[in-house]
C-alpha cells in the first residue's frame, strides 16, 4: 500500500517529491531543502540509554552531556572520519533530524511527500560504506538516494565548475579528514586523504596542555579552544580554560596563548602542507600549470582560522582563494547540484 502511495506521488503533479540534499559529517549534520535551504545544522552526536535500548538525547542535547553521563547512558558518535561506523545510531539520528528539520514544511501536504535525497560520501569509502549510507538514509524515511563523492559537492559549492576540464585543487578540512582532490570534468583526477582533521587536532591539543601545564582538557574544551584561540596571524589571543590538575584530581585553570596552540599543531600543518606537495608531484605538468593560474581552494570550518590562508600560501608559493561560505561548501554544492539533473545523474555514484 506505501509503495501504491509513493507511486501516485511520484507521478501526480500535486504529490511532488522533496529533494533534500545531506551533509552526513562527522562533527556536524547539515541538511538543506530545494527552495528553502539550509535547514539544519547539528552535531553528529546521539546519547543512549544501555538498558533497555533507547535513543534519548540527539545532536547539541547529546554533545553538551559528553563526559557528564552516569553509566547508564552512553554518547554515540556514529560517524567517524566521514563513515558510517554506528548504523542504528545514525538512523535514529537521522530519523530524528528529518522529523524535526523537514517534517515541519510537509504538514500541509494531504499525502507527504516522498523525500528524494543526495548525500556526499569520502572519497576513501569502500562500497560497503557507501551503501551503508545509502541504507541508513532509505530506513530514516527517504523514498531514493543519489551518492555523490564529497570533493565534488565542495567544489560546486565553492563556485566552481566541476564539469569544466580545467583542473582545480580543493583542500576540504573536515571534522574527521582532511580531503585533497584535483577536480576535472566532472570526476575526481586524483586525491589525497588524511586524518589530521578537527577531532585530531582536539586530541593535540589536550595532549600538549596535559604535557606541559599538567591538566587534563575535556573534548569540548580543547574544541572551543581551538575556534576561539588558535590564529596563524601575528597576534597574540590569550584564553584562560579549567582542567582537571593530574598533581591531585582538583580543578585547575591555566591561561593559553595562541603562540602554544601554533607550537602545538605546527607538525600537523605541517603534515597537511606536506600532503597538497605530494599531490602536485604526482600530477601532470599541464595539471600543475593550471591549478598554480587559479590557485588552491580551501574549505571546511578550519579553513576560516585567521591568517591559516597566508600561511598555506607562504609555504606553497603560490595563491590560496578562501570563498564565500567555505564552512558550509558541501552543502552548499550539493544544493547546487540538486538543480541540474543531467548533471546529478551524470556524477552520481553507481552501486550495485
């Protein structure tokens, strides 16, 4: 009988499907409705009550709590670095964000409207994993799902044309990985991944202020301390944050300059400059020619950290373009993909 309704509805003017594009990320689901926009943005976080099973709390609820929970209950992270690694975490979540974020805008519809969904999966993920999103989406409630690779979804968000055959280099700093691709023609000519994204730099950062001001950070600590402290420009930011002293367990506040936090993620930047040279080495010479012409692109919320765009620029020698909305590219692309479907249906991935 449900599949006799979604029929009608895909084929009946009046019962016309919802396109609803998904941002799955590991640190935030975004998700963005056709003629409305960006409708949700939340932490990718669930918390459950272990016995008897039941999802309690989701998103920012979940994500206040962490670390604060009594043992009963247990905050669930159900995508790690861009993959699905709790499936029944992430259809609960899923299932509570579509109802909250897009239930509101179909109450008026006399039959609800079947939900046609585009999602952006890492490059890195295997069939498995992709299906595994595809299947997640499909038992939260949408009717269809289109895959589309990440790197693309960011560059058609950062206002380029991926289906132009001039080569452009996108560095997408992510909650959990660090995507590096050269996007060409509408597919991905080569790419490089690294996990050295936000939730690594968050473990960096508590490891140094344990080391050398001997406190222990929670995650949300050392997270706010980076966005609110961390700057590549020659100023000095000082942020006074409380610990747990490891001298005798007692609450303990110590004040960190910018200048420790550069000291301290200086190797992974390091690492992720380092990875972009690796990926221009491997590249054809006409492919290199052209991305030096229009620069590197930077996306991802890390993206905006003050003077990180001169700093990537001083050490590559060459043009570093920040664009408008570059925390929020992908959803932002998949947006603009969604309006074109010849050319969904020409990138969209093809699982068996």
């Amino acid at each position: 009988m449900l599949h006799f309704i979604k029929k009608i509805a895909q084929n009946v003017p009046f019962f016309t499907s919802l396109p609803v594009m998904f941002d799955l990320g590991t640190h935030t689901t975004k998700i963005a409705i056709r003629d409305k926009g960006v409708v949700l943005r939340e932490p990718t976080c669930v918390g459950m009550r272990i016995q008897p099973k039941e999802y309690i709390f989701f998103g920012s609820e979940a994500k206040n709590i962490i670390g604060k929970t009594p043992d009963f209950l247990s905050i669930i992270k159900p995508v790690v670095n861009g993959i699905v690694s709790d499936f029944d975490s992430e259809v609960a979540l899923l299932q509570y964000y579509i109802e909250k974020s897009i239930t509101p805008y179909t109450k008026s519809a006399l039959i609800k409207p079947p939900i046609n969904a585009i999602a952006s999966v890492p490059t890195i993920a295997t069939e498995i994993e992709q299906k595994a999103v595809e299947e997640a989406l499909m038992k939260a409630g949408c009717s269809s799902v289109s895959l589309i690779k990440k790197p693309l979804a960011t560059a058609a968000g950062a206002g380029l044309d991926v289906f132009f055959h001039h080569p452009h280099l996108i560095v997408d700093f992510g909650g959990g990985l660090v995507e590096m691709s050269i996007i060409s023609g509408g597919g991905i000519v080569s790419q490089k991944t690294l996990k050295l994204a936000g939730e690594h730099m968050d473990k960096v950062i508590a490891n140094y202020v344990h080391l050398k001001h001997g406190i222990l950070l929670g995650e949300s600590t050392c997270e706010r301390l980076k966005i609110s402290c961390l700057t590549f420009e020659d100023k000095e930011i000082t942020e006074l944050v409380r610990g747990k002293s490891l001298e005798n367990g007692l609450p303990k506040s110590v004040k960190i300059r910018s200048s420790e936090l550069r000291e301290a993620l200086s190797p992974t930047f390091s690492l992720i400059t380092d990875g972009i040279k690796e990926l221009l080495e491997v590249s054809h010479p006409e492919v290199v020619d052209d991305i030096f012409e229009e620069g590197i692109v930077l996306t991802g919320k890390i993206a905006s950290l003050p003077g990180l765009k001169q700093m990537v620029a001083d050490e590559l020698k060459m043009k570093v373009v920040l664009p408008e909305h570059a925390a929020e590219a992908t959803i932002y692309g998949l947006f603009e993909i969604e309006k074109h479907p010849k050319s969904l249906q020409t990138i969209k991935i093809k699982i068996a």
